[in-house]
C-alpha cells in the first residue's frame, strides 16, 4: 500500500523484568534512614510512587523509548541529577517541525494524551500513538505486578 | 512508449470504475482487460499512446462522479490543471512524492527501495495530498494498534470516541498505580521483611550473571523450598548447585512463569506471614 513500514513493535518484557526491577527499587528505598517513619505517609506514597514510575521505566524501555527517557529524565532532574542518554542515530525532533503535520480536529485530544503520556510534548501525533500504545502495557504491566505484591502481602 | 504498472490491491476501486465507465468502448474495454491482468489502476499508467486521450477523458467523468461523494473541490480543480500535463511530468512527481515520504517514514528503508505511494482514482495527486494520505494511513494503522490495546474501544468508531476511551483508560491506569503504591506504603513493615528476603537473593542471582530463566528458577525454588525466616544469606554454593541443574532447561514459558509467579506470592504469603506472625 502507501508506505512500506516494518510492523509496529509495542513489545513489552515479562512481569518478572517488572517485578525485578521495582523489588529493587524498593529495597533501595528501605536504605533510607527517614523512610520507615510511621508519621509522614505522604512522603512515603509519594516515593513508592515514583519508584514505581522509574523502575517500570527502566524495565519496559530502556532508554529505547521516548517516555521512559523522558520519564528518567524527570526523575533525575528532581533529584538533581544530570542523567546522560546516548545520542540516538534517528533525529527524532526534526521530523516535528515539519509542517502540517497535526490536523487540527483531532488536536485538542492529542494535547490531552500528551500531558498524560510522559515526553508526549515532542512527538508528532503519529509517534505519539505509538508512544501511547507500549505506556499502557507497560503500565498494566506494572500494575498487575503491584497488585501481585500488594495481595501476597496482605494480611489474611 | 509503456509504463510499467506496479500492483495494487484496488480490486474494489477497480469494480467502482468499472461502473462509471458504462459506454462499452470497444478501447475501453480492452483497457479494463489490461487493468485486470495487472490488477491496478494508477493515473499515471498508460499502455498505448493513443488511448491516453479516452482514459483522460473517462477519468473527467469519474472523477465528476466523484466530486459529489468527496466533496474536495481544490483538490479536484488541481486535478483538472493537471489532466494537461504529460504523463512523464505526473510519474517523476510521483517518484518525487515517494521520495519524500521515503525520508518522511522511517530511515531503516534502503534508498534503493522506493516506496510507492498509490494515487487512487479520482483523488489528486500533488504533493501535499498525498502527502496528507499517507500520513493519514499511518495514523489510522496506529489507532487500530492502540484499538486491540485498549479494551472496550470496538464499541466506539471515530477518531475522537477512541482517543477519549484510550485517555481514559491511562488516566485510570495512573490512578491505579497510585492506589496501590498507597497500599503499598501501609504494607510497610511487612514489605521489609520480604523485600529484604526477596532483593538479596535477586541480588546475588543478578551478580553472579545468571540468565534470566536460571535466575526465575532461582527464585521459585528458593521460595518453595527454603522457608523463609531460616534464610539469612544465599550462599554461592547453592547458587551454582541450582545453576548447574538448570541451565539446561528453558521450558519455562510465558504462561508458566506467571503462574509460578502466582505461586510465588503466594508462598510469600502462606508462609512468612504467618512466621512473621509466630515471630511476633
């Protein structure tokens, strides 16, 4: 037909990589000193969460992914860290500025799904679905594995 | 002079035009023979140098049939213009065309290897519609992709319905996954009792560079057969004995592992919880 694309890959490793990964993190956080207090849970949630987020990051893409870079990135920069990717071969921005490449119909929705989608601000529509597509297994993913933690845990 | 044609699965737009061109020319006729035997239509195609006059001609009437279902009339009045132009002038644009959406796509397509972008019957074939069609074509790919993604998106057609169901089913994911980190961080005390369990032996599995399905039938084993509070540190001893028995076998699948890690968690459970509540 029209353009001769290799099919789209939205592959996603196994629970276990997932599962690995944010134990991993979870233990890191028990290292810290402040962690365990039982007053300031906000703090506590806050933290889980974001180990969720970087450690499901780290799991799934890679610095492969335009998300999980983007999603390491943020992460690293609010622990003031820098994080350096290696230069990738494909210049992904340049294909953005070309022109006329939104429509502007489906615009307000795609501007939804970029403020959901971590990195979706510098990605053409296009990419951006595919970006959408492989974050949600990953967040499923990642959620079947919190739901396996949190029911083997729970007291009967 | 002969263009060669390239093959196309336009069977159905072969069926459309073959119901606007109703005059039984007997040309024509020998024209549709052709298209059939190549299975493809382009306005750019041509057999023989004298019937480019009629093809002109019918495709006028197609495409005057077609302005009442389109409704794209710029594009239509380029058409016209173009309807003057030689056929080598509309094959390099179409090259040209295929040129730039071979940049456009994706790097990974040798340069030898053009991608043909099919100027359907009846629609324009300047640059920046087609252009706009294919970019068109890839998202809609994408949207069915994210369709058998998404559950519940069947039911709702359009781009705008599926886009809404597919931000709203991230936005319920996000939520999710902070709910349970909530719950998570109740589970507190008891998680560093497991997790420190758990990480230690990840740990010593990832340093001494298991594979990855030794280092899953580490943690199975490890679970079912040690109980957990005797388990202080992992020695290297039994890390090699497992490793050497299992390096062979790769049976476990996908499916295996998720019941084993069902099992696990469920181990985890039965149990460590209630040592953890005899220890108390």
């Amino acid at each position: 037909m029209a353009s001769a694309d290799k099919p789209i890959n939205t592959d996603v490793p196994e629970k276990d990589v997932f599962a690995l990964h944010f134990l991993q993190s979870l233990s890191n956080l028990r290292r810290q000193n402040t962690f365990n207090s039982p007053e300031k849970t906000n703090d506590r949630v806050k933290k889980i969460k974001k180990a969720a987020y970087v450690s499901m990051a780290r799991a799934a893409g890679g610095t492969n992914r335009l998300w999980s870079r983007a999603l390491l990135r943020r992460a690293a920069k609010e622990n003031n860290k820098i994080v350096r990717f290696p230069r990738r071969k494909k210049r992904v921005t340049c294909l953005r500025r070309r022109s006329n490449r939104r429509d502007p119909v489906e615009e307000e929705e795609a501007e939804r799904l970029r403020n959901l989608v971590p990195g979706g601000g510098g990605m053409g529509t296009s990419k951006l679905m595919e970006e959408t597509a492989h974050y949600i297994k990953c967040l499923s993913m990642q959620v079947k594995v919190m739901q396996c933690l949190v029911d083997g845990l729970a007291p009967k | 002079m002969f263009i060669r044609t390239w093959p196309h699965d336009g069977r159905e737009e072969l069926k459309r035009v073959e119901s606007y061109l109703g005059n039984n020319n007997d040309e024509l006729q020998s024209f549709r023979h052709y298209e059939t035997i190549d299975g493809c239509i382009s306005r750019t195609s041509s057999f023989q140098i004298e019937q480019v006059k009629n093809n002109e001609e019918n495709r006028v009437i197609a495409l005057q049939h077609k302005r009442k279902t389109e409704g794209k009339t710029e594009k239509i009045e380029n058409k016209k213009k173009k309807k003057i132009k030689t056929e080598d002038e509309t094959e390099s644009s179409m090259k040209g065309k295929s040129n730039m959406s071979n940049s456009e796509t994706s790097s990974e397509i040798q340069k030898r290897d053009y991608i043909h972008v099919r100027a359907r019957r009846g629609e324009a074939t300047d640059r920046h519609s087609l252009a706009e069609r294919a970019r068109r074509e890839k998202l809609s790919k994408k949207m069915k992709c994210l369709q058998d993604i998404v559950p519940g998106c069947n039911k709702v057609t359009g781009k705008a319905g599926m886009l809404d169901e597919i931000i709203n089913y991230v936005q319920s994911l996000q939520q999710q996954v902070e709910f349970l980190s909530m719950k998570l961080s109740v589970l507190n005390p008891e998680l560093e009792y497991h997790i420190n369990e758990l990480s230690t032996k990840q740990f010593q599995a990832c340093f001494t560079d298991l594979p990855e399905a030794v280092s899953k039938q580490l943690m199975m084993v490890d679970a079912s057969s040690f109980p957990l509070q005797h388990q202080e540190s992992l020695d290297y001893s039994v890390i090699n004995s497992i490793q050497t028995t299992t390096l062979g076998s790769k049976d476990q699948t996908s499916s295996g592992w998720e019941i084993h890690s069902q099992s696990l968690y469920n181990n985890l459970r039965t149990d460590s919880v209630s040592s953890f509540f005899s220890l108390e």
